[in-house]
C-alpha cells in the first residue's frame, strides 16, 4: 500500500503530492524484452519520462514516476498504485531501453494500462513514445487507452491536463487523439516540439524515481568495474538528421532533425550525478558522436570540472563521425570508455542500403583509432537487412570475428513502425511479426524480417549462432582476459550458458 507522510504520499520511495496532476509509468518490460538473459542487460532510468517530469515540474504542474520497469512490479501493483495515488491522468511512457526499442515494450504497456483501468476505473490514460508516435491511429484502436499522444508529449501533457481540470473538451489539445462518447477516433493538430531544451527541460527529474542505485548498467559497460549500479543515462541531443532505413527515432519528431542541450547543462548535469555517487553513464542519444564541436564542447565542460576521472561512458557514434584522433584522445580523458558504432554489415551493398556508405577500410580505420585512444567499441551487427544472403550474413561475422571489438551485438533485421522498412514491409506483405513482443531481438516471441533469399527462421538460427560464436571465441576471450581480467571472462562464460529461447524455431 502506499502509506502517508506528513499528509503527502509515498510511491516509488519518493513524495508524492495529495492533488497530483499526473502520475507517468514505465512499464515493466524487463523479462518479454530481454527473457533469461535478464540479468545480463542493464536497468536503465527512464530518461525521457525524467524530462517530461522536469518539464511539467518547470510549469507548476503535480508530476511522479512510477518506474515499475525498474521496481520490477506486477501489472497488478502497477493498477494499485495508480488507483491508490489518485493522479488526474495516468500516462504510459513506452519509450524502451533505447529509443528505437519502443515497440518491444508495447505487451507489457498495454498489461499495465489494463490494470489501471481495472483498479482505478475513473482515472483517464494516456500513453506516447516512439512506437505510439508512428502508429497513433492503431494504439488508439487496439489498446486499452483514453488518449494518444503522437510527437514528444511535454505540450501535449501540460494542454491535457488543463482541461481535464476544468473539464473543457479535449478537441484543442495538440498532439492528441482521442475519441468520443460514440468511440468515434479524432486526430488534433500536431504540437510544436520544445525549442528550449536548456531552458524548459535541463535535465532529468531524479528525485521522482527510485534511488540510482536501483538501476544497473549493462554487463559489458561495466567490465573491469567491481560494481554494475548506479546507473544513470542522460540526453545530450533529440533525434537524428540521418535517414537509415531501418531506424524510427524520427517518429515522435515528425521526421529527421537534430536539437542539442548546451555543453554548459550537460556539465552541470554529469557534476550533479557525479555528485549523487555515479560512476556509470549512458548518453542516449541515437547519434551522439555526430557533432564534433558538440562534443568536443561536453569534454571541455567535464574536464573544466574535474570529473574525467569519475566517469565510465557509452555513448553511440558512426563509423564517418569518428574523425579527429585528438578528440578521441580528449573524450578518453573526459570519461568516455566506450563507443558503440552501427556497422550492420559487411557487404557494402547491403549496407549502402541503410544510409550507410561508408567503406570496409574506413571500417577498419576508425575501430583502430578508437581503441588507440583507450576507448572501447561496440560493433553493432544487423543480419537479414534488403539483399543479404546466407554468404553476405558470413562475411558480417567473419568482419566482426576480425575486428574483435571489445563488444558486439547481434540483431535479425527488424522493420520497426515508423521505419521506412516496415514502410517497404508493409507495402509488399513482407512477413511481420503478429505481436508487439515478436519484436524484442532476443525475446521468445521475436521474428526477424525476411528477404528475397532467407527465411525468418533461418536468419534469427544464424543470429543466434553468430552470438556463440563471437563470445566463445578464444581469441576474443584471451583479448578480454588481458584487458579486463578472468572475472570478465567468467561472466562471458555464463552469458553463453544460458540457452535462449526461440517460438519461431521450436525451442
């Protein structure tokens, strides 16, 4: 039960105000999302609904968080707790692990959204995120919702909790749609996105979720550390100017674009973490190491205060933004330790296609300078991308087998709502997967996208191999064992011990 203190409520080990406006959820993805290999994978902070409560917060508003994701609660509890907190508004925030990981959370948004409507009746709901944003007409249809909300949300929030206040019609709030007594569905004008990042959002509202220690870092980022929590993520930059097939990030944005914080807020915010014993940082951002001056301009601001040495960052770059060896040599003193690059695939056709036209040499060019500098590398892996072949998927891992980046992931190819390839999957009656949960990459229920030559099953059979084979790699793991030491290798050696489960291949 949620108990009372000085006449305010307790939720999620914060305060929560009597009269709340608005209470935001996370729901609880952790095992259709990531299945045994829970444990290995992080618990991060929900940044996005972090600034939405900051924003909110900003403009007099009554806001919480109830991260059940990282409470690992029960859409049971979920349902209690909102009921028992008695919020005007109760909004879904199905933003995933990362930005483009939005769809895989919907299963457990819509269990969520049940509950709440089963234990609190009377309270409306909401929901956004990235998969929201990109199929709002269908949300609306199929899920157990008041109002969607397409585009960012901070706008469209502050507008619809004012007239749920006074009870005015909702028919003026941007970014909305909503139905009406008859169920008949309407779509409101868009909301302008938020121009004022330092102004109107500086940061994450960490006081209204759980203590930072209850969230943990991936197993790989904390590599040669005694100690996976706390965690914290942060934005340093919304959205993308970059046009990649396969990627949606541009959906709540309403198509490519690029707004940044000042190096000025991110300094203060990484001081403030620090600060609060953090050690563990991931930028979110889905391209980060796209603005060398922007960039450039955080590791100014980190080494000005004196936190390089307090600081174990990951943040994501491409393989033609990683130019300057001098900037390397600058964010490894500034506390970057990894980047993670999207490669997708060796075959430079199969890439091209993906707004990826950079060479194998460059490739090759830019993994060596960085682990020069002392920063590690993810290498990112897409199989079953347009034009791949059993061969082609070969020779991906063959490149990632010879670059022996300290990290590598693996994905089936994904056409993911708001993609132009799901756009392409769609227009051709491509296969699909017929849940929400057929899209988390190494979930029970996930189907990756076929082509021309290669069956869903036979794809997702070669990710998974290609996973075992990379991590069981001698050479790899005498690579890491010199690095990191034989703790590191022991937990390599766990991750590939857990047997992972595939619907679609009958195990």
């Amino acid at each position: 039960m949620v108990t009372l203190v000085g006449g305010r409520l307790l939720v999620n080990e914060g305060i929560l105000a009597a009269m709340l406006d608005m209470i935001l959820v996370i729901p609880n993805s952790r095992s259709p999302a990531y299945g045994p290999l829970a444990r290995f994978a992080a618990v991060e902070p929900p940044v996005w609904a972090g600034l939405l409560a900051t924003f909110l917060l900003k403009k007099g508003y009554g806001v919480e968080i109830l991260d059940a994701h990282a409470l690992d609660l029960s859409a049971g509890q979920i349902g209690q707790r909102v009921a028992d907190a008695k919020p005007r508004l109760a909004v879904a925030v199905a933003y995933g692990h990362q930005p483009s990981a939005s769809t895989q959370t919907m299963p457990a948004a819509r269990q969520a959204l049940h509950a709440i409507r089963e234990a609190a009746p009377t309270i409306p709901t909401a929901i956004l995120g990235g998969h929201v944003s990109a199929l709002p007409e269908r949300t609306l249809r199929e899920e157990p919702v008041d109002y969607v909300i397409e585009g960012e949300g901070p706008y469209t929030l502050a507008t619809l909790i004012d007239a749920l206040k006074v009870g005015t019609s909702v028919e003026k709030v941007p970014g909305l749609w909503w139905k009406d007594a008859e169920g008949a569905r309407y779509r409101n004008p868009p909301a302008p996105l938020v121009k004022d990042l330092d102004g109107e959002m500086p940061g994450v509202a960490w006081d209204r979720l759980p203590p930072l220690s209850t969230y943990r870092t991936h197993n790989w980022h904390a590599l040669g550390h005694a100690e996976r929590s706390p965690l914290a993520a942060l934005y340093t930059s919304l959205n993308c100017p970059l046009s990649c097939r396969f990627c949606m990030i541009s959906a709540p944005f309403g198509g490519p674009g690029y707004q940044k914080w000042s190096p000025a807020i991110i300094g203060a915010e990484l001081e403030r973490l620090v600060g609060m014993g953090v050690r563990h940082v991931k930028v979110v951002d889905e391209m980060h190491w796209l603005s060398e001056r922007h960039v450039e301009g955080i590791c100014d601001e980190i080494l000005t205060r004196g936190l390089g040495d307090s600081l174990n960052i990951w943040a994501y770059a491409r393989v033609d933004s990683v130019r300057r060896p001098d900037l390397l040599d600058k964010a490894r003193r500034a506390g970057y330790r990894w980047l993670a690059l999207g490669i997708e695939a060796a075959d430079s056709t199969v890439r091209d296609g993906q707004d990826k036209d950079f060479s194998d040499a460059q490739i090759v060019k830019t993994v060596r300078a960085i682990q020069d500098s002392g920063v590690c590398v993810v290498g990112n892996y897409i199989v079953g991308l347009p034009g791949d072949t059993r061969e082609s998927m070969q020779r991906t891992l063959d490149l990632a087998l010879g670059l022996k980046t300290e990290w590598a992931n693996f994905y089936g190819a994904m056409a993911l709502p708001g993609s132009q390839l799901y756009r392409d999957a769609v227009a051709k009656g491509w296969r699909l997967p017929d849940s929400w949960a057929g899209y988390a990459p190494v979930g029970y229920d996930c189907v990756p996208l076929p082509t021309d030559t290669l069956t869903s099953e036979e794809i997702l059979r070669f990710r998974d191999l290609a996973f075992l084979r990379y991590f069981g790699d001698p050479e790899y793991l005498a690579m890491i064992l010199e690095k990191f030491g034989r703790p590191a290798v022991a937990d390599m050696r766990a991750m590939l011990a857990v047997p992972i489960k595939r619907k679609i291949l009958g195990y």
